[in-house]
C-alpha cells in the first residue's frame, strides 16, 4: 500500500463552479470571482494590533505571480518544505505549490540545534527538492546545517524576494494536495498524504459540522503548520469564502486574553483549540483584561487535539458567562492527521453527552454508566457524532472483533477523508478489514453509546502535551543518551490516561554514587527533553536498576509506573521536584540587585549576571548548566511560554523591546547578552541624543 501522486493538465473553465472544482486552489478563484474586494485574512502582532489585510484579489495575485516562478524550477511532483514565521508568507507559499502541481510539506520555524536535527530527517524522508522559506528562515537553516557538519543537499528559496516572474501557465493537478508530518515521531518521522480529495471531503464536513460559510468570521492563534490550524482554520476560510483573522501563538501564550479580545474585535463566529488553552483563559485573564469584551458573537468554541474534559468546560462558561459566552458554544470535537483532520464533532445546538463511567471488574472494557460522578468515577464528554461519509468501527485490540456499545476497544475509521497512509512506508500494518473494507487503525481507545462517540484513552500510549502527540520511546531513546543512564530503564508517561504533565523515571547505573553525580543526570535528562522535543518534564525520577515494572518478557509498564508514581512507592534516589525545591539560591533580592547593576553599567558581565539570574528564576536550573557556551536556552526548557515570560521581564526591567523571535534567533546566552548589549547602548544613545555612525 504505497502511496504515489499521479501529475496531469487541466485548465479552469469556470471560475465560478465549485461544484467543478478539484483543489483548494480552485475554491479560492471561486471566492475571488464572489466576492474580489473581501478581505480573506487579517494578521494581528504579538500585541494583538493589525498589521496587514490580504483580500481574496491580493491573495490570489500573489499566489498567481510565485507559482509564476515555482514554474520555473523543476519541482512538479516533488515534496518541498514550508518553513515560515508569518502566515501571509505560508499560506501564499502554500497554494502557489499547489497550482504549481508542487507537494507542500509544512514544518515549524526553526528554534534549535534539535529542531534542526528533526528537519534534516523529514527532508530525507520525503526527498525534498527545496526549502521555501523567507530570508531570515533561510540564513538560519543555512547556519544550522553549517554547524551540524552534515549540511543536506537541498535548495532554499527565498519566497520573499523581489523576482521577476513569468506569466503564470495552467494550473498544474497533482493527485497529492500536501503532506503533513505528524508532531508523534521524531526518531521516525512520519509524513500522513493528505490527497486533494482527502481535503475537500474533510472541509465540506468540518462546514457541514460547524456551519461555516461565507459570513463566517474565523479567528486563530493556532500554529498554522499543523492541521488544526491550517485545515481547520485556513484552508475552511477559503472553502467557504470566509474571512480568518490571525494571532501568532507566542501572543496568545504570553497574554491569553488577546485571543477573547480578538473575538470581541471582529465579531469572530468561530474559534477553537484544545482543551489546555480554554483553563490557559480561565487561570490568567484578569477581570481588567475583560472590560468592553463582548463574546455573544462566538456561536462555535470547538474544542479537539486532546481530551475534553468536562470541568474545563464547565469552568470556562461560568468564567466568561457575563461576557456573553454561552456554554452552548462549545462543540467537542476528535480528529487525527490521518483523517485529514476531523472524524466527529458535536453540532451547535445539540445536546452535549457527559456520561461518568467505571468500568467492570472482571471485563475492563465494558463501560458501567453511573447517575453521578464520585471520586471513583471517570467523567466522560462525548465528542458528537461521526460525520456522514466516514464510517467507524470500534474493535477488540488482538482479536479485530467488533465491540457492541458501551465496550471500549480501538478506534478505526473509513471513508473520502481518511488517507491511504504515509508517505514512503509499508502502510499494511496501520489498516485493518472489515466487511471488505479496509479501516484505519488511530491507536485511540473509546466507545459508542446512543450514536455518539466517546474517546476514553491512548491503546499505543502516546503522549498528549498541549495538543501535541508524542511517543515514548521517541523520547525514551534521546534519555538513553545521557551518561551513566541504563538504556534499556527509561519509562515516559503522563500523569493522567490520555493527557497531563509529563513524568520521566530513569534506572541509573552504579558508578553514579554522588548527590552531585546525580543532580547532574537529572539536569542532563531535563535538558535532552526540553532541547529535543520542546517539553519541560513535570518530574524526573532517578531509581535503581529493575525498579520500573515489566512484563514477563521484559517489556515496560508504563501503565503500572504512572499507577506507582501517583501512589508514591517509586523510592527516588533523586528527582526533579526535589532540586526544585532545593535549590533556590537565586531569589528576587538577587535579581533585583543584578538589575541595578545593570541600570548603573549595562556591560557584557552585568548583563550576563542579570540574564542568568532571569533563568535561573524561570528554569530552576544550575548556573553552571545556564552558562555552559553549547548549552542553547531551547536546552533549557525555554519554550514559547518561558520566552514570552523573558520577554516580558526584559521590557518591564529594561524597557528594551524584544521579541519572542529574537530569543529562538539568538538561542544562547552568549547572543542574548549580545543582543541585549547592542539595544541598550541604542536606547542610551537615543536618550543622550549621540550620533551613530555607521
């Protein structure tokens, strides 16, 4: 079952026909021939002002004049990588591939050594022929394969630049509209092929589902080079000839009430994330931030990517409730990149399913249906229905057999959006028959009761961390790097079945015998995590060797650990939380009085002194770790959040104005201080009014 694309001509002979219309591509001249003047994309900065208007004219004039030039290249039928910080730049990008019969591949923006690392294995799998990216993107990515030593034979293509273009020929069809690399795999990275037809099933679903049409107004802060964001955001507001207004992510992590702000703004219709990002509201926004807010316009809160959870709900609505957020606005959701994006989702005026379950003693996977929820009962939100056209059996793992309802067993789907696979893989293992057709096998389990469907945990145990899929032993092999670690003792898990804080439980080896040797593994395992996959582990466990549970054949019991560690009968030789707890030597009086050394001399060692003491706060990690010169911050669990927190420090100390691009572009302490050096001599030369010759 591989999967190849098939290239042929067409040319459009009615720009008014969607009905006629074979990519999204077309739907977009479609929307232009609407509707030329409407504006199909605002983009908002990290503060939540404008900063530009795209209309559907503008929108397909730029798509127009750089398929003009992809044109030029030889890249028809090949796989080649998007690689952006702004989404104008990605989504133009985007569909000129598509016109161009070029197969787009969306991937972050750089932040690290690691991410670089993780690139490098997606353009061997899907033999890349470029990187189309802006130039910044491209000096960045030319640096990093430079100091890998290991540079990959690619071209990278400035989008950006000013270019001569050709006038653009006939739309060139590809049977492969993109790939997208799931965010599970970075040891084996794999890429789902999303076909034109797997596209335009899932939109007319997804709008069938939440109503979306030409009035509707989407906001997003969602990352647009993952599917929820770009199929469920996007690439829906150019189906339905909508307008989508834009927030960059790092904005709605350092201050959440941008996004409720936004929605208020615009009159936003739809608007959605998982579930951490509606507790993210209800813990930060203050009631300062919500004065002139008004949410009566947001008739769809979708809510998918992890597990929906009942209290989140609940909370959000009475938090916002005065504001005109209506509980009835939230619309449960499951999906997966295999499915394109969306299996089932809960219609706006339905009635939304908890149902608080146990499970039987002697059968684990028949579900028990309680009156009332108690401590001992698991509160479960159904996520809708199963959307026409897509067909779902829910199976006992092993034996294929279908489950009846209220019998939990794995997830598999069929149907128009449901891909053939991966990209360059045997993908025979991933599929299962039933009643002559095959059904792809989502590693979820869950159930059915009343025609609804209920997702109730992870068969294959992956990890869910914000939204983002993860598997442990991708995880698990990059801890067995550290030294003195045993390779073969290393469980990751989180906290709860399907989602929560991650936990690492390392076996370490006998030489490590010191409180010191130790701290040093925990900070080494706590920076490989944070450095490669961008999590900062809740707690790290060192133990003796055989500690972890296994089964008979010596497989680790993930399952069993999260039980062990939740009960506190791991004997820990060390751990994370415990250092933390430790080891508060720098405190705010030592920031504070690094701070003013910087006031008084804002030089390289005082600036230095000041940056660490910052991280030292945020990270709770040695400042012998901080200030190694090849430790990069992304190593040290700076992420979006921790470098929003940055920023906001720096300004409110300083008055520097810095951005969270500026820490992942100068991802080490050296340049930070370096940066940081230049823009206070700018901001005292500004002041005593001196001349800058340059």
């Amino acid at each position: 079952m591989g999967v190849s694309g098939k290239e042929c001509y067409f040319y459009l002979s009615n720009l008014g026909d969607c009905a006629m219309s074979r990519t999204i591509f077309d739907y977009l001249i479609s929307s232009t021939a609407k509707d030329p003047c409407k504006i199909a994309f605002i983009s908002l900065g990290e503060n939540g002002e404008e900063v530009r208007r795209l209309s559907y004219t503008d929108l397909l004039a730029a798509v127009e004049n750089l398929s003009g030039r992809l044109n030029a290249k030889n890249w028809k039928g090949h796989c080649v990588l998007l690689m952006f910080q702004h989404t104008d730049d990605f989504i133009v990008s985007f569909l000129a591939c598509i016109r161009s019969g070029i197969i787009p591949v969306p991937v972050p923006y750089l932040k690290g050594r690691k991410h670089t690392e993780r690139l490098e294995r997606i353009i061997t799998d899907a033999s890349a022929a470029a990187v189309l990216s802006d130039e910044p993107g491209l000096h960045s990515l030319q640096r990093r394969f430079s100091e890998s030593g290991d540079a990959a034979c690619i071209v990278l293509y400035d989008t950006t630049a000013e270019e001569c273009s050709l006038p653009p020929a006939a739309p060139v069809y590809n049977e492969i509209a993109f790939i997208q690399y799931t965010s599970g795999s970075t040891g084996n990275p794999k890429g789902v092929v999303v076909t034109h037809s797997n596209l335009l099933h899932n939109e007319q679903q997804i709008s069938a589902c939440f109503g979306c049409e030409s009035s509707s107004v989407i906001f997003s802060w969602l990352p647009f080079y993952h599917d929820m964001g770009l199929i469920g955001n996007l690439l829906q507001t150019i189906y339905v000839g909508g307008t989508c207004v834009l927030l960059p992510p790092s904005g709605f992590m350092r201050k959440p009430a941008l996004w409720l702000q936004g929605i208020s703004r615009y009159k936003a219709t739809h608007s959605g994330a998982p579930d951490f990002a509606y507790m993210h509201c209800v813990n930060k926004i203050t009631t300062d931030d919500m004065a002139k807010v008004d949410l009566s316009s947001w008739k769809v809160a979708f809510s998918g990517a992890e597990t929906v959870n009942a209290s989140t709900i609940a909370l959000f609505s009475r938090r916002f409730s005065s504001i005109g957020f209506s509980e009835e606005s939230f619309c449960p959701c499951y999906g997966l990149a295999e499915a394109t994006l969306l299996v089932a989702g809960r219609k706006r005026g339905e009635t939304r399913t908890t149902l608080f379950i146990s499970t039987e003693e002697n059968n684990h996977r028949k579900i028990v249906l309680h009156d009332q929820i108690n401590s001992n009962l698991k509160a479960v939100v159904s996520v809708g229905s199963v959307f026409n056209g897509t067909s779902i059996r829910i199976i006992t793992p092993g034996s294929n057999r279908s489950c009846e309802a209220l019998e939990e067993g794995e997830i598999c789907i069929a149907g128009e959006n449901v891909t053939r696979g991966y990209w360059n893989k045997n993908n025979e293992a991933y599929f299962v028959s039933q009643d002559t057709q095959l059904f792809f096998r989502t590693g979820d389990l869950g159930f059915t009761y009343e025609n609804e469907l209920f997702v109730h945990g992870r068969l294959k145990e992956m990890l869910v961390v914000r939204g983002q899929n993860y598997y442990p032993y991708d995880i698990e092999q990059q801890v067995a790097k550290v030294p003195g670690v045993e390779n073969t003792g290393i469980a990751v898990f989180t906290t709860n079945d399907y989602a929560g804080d991650m936990v690492v439980v390392v076996e370490i080896q006998k030489q490590l015998a010191t409180a010191e040797q130790m701290s040093d593994t925990v900070n080494a395992v706590n920076a490989i995590v944070n450095g490669h996959f961008g999590i900062d582990p809740h707690d790290i466990l060192l133990v003796r060797p055989l500690q972890i549970p296994r089964t008979t054949s010596g497989k680790l019991q993930r399952l069993a650990c999260r039980k062990s560690y939740a009960a506190g009968t791991f004997s820990s030789l060390c751990s994370k939380t415990g250092l933390v707890q430790t080891a508060e030597d720098v405190n705010e009086d030592t920031h504070s009085s690094r701070l003013e050394a910087v006031k008084r001399l804002p030089d390289a060692i005082n600036i230095q002194n000041y940056v660490v003491s910052i991280l030292r706060l945020k990270t709770h990690l040695p400042e012998q770790l901080i200030t190694d010169k090849n430790t990069e911050l992304s190593d040290l669990g700076v992420d979006s959040l921790k470098a929003m927190d940055l920023v906001n420090t720096v300004k409110h100390d300083l008055g520097v104005n810095i951005q969270v691009t500026d820490i992942f572009n100068n991802n080490s302490l050296p340049a930070l201080v370096s940066l940081l050096e230049n823009l206070l001599w700018l901001q005292q030369a500004e002041i005593t009014g001196k001349r800058m010759i340059i």
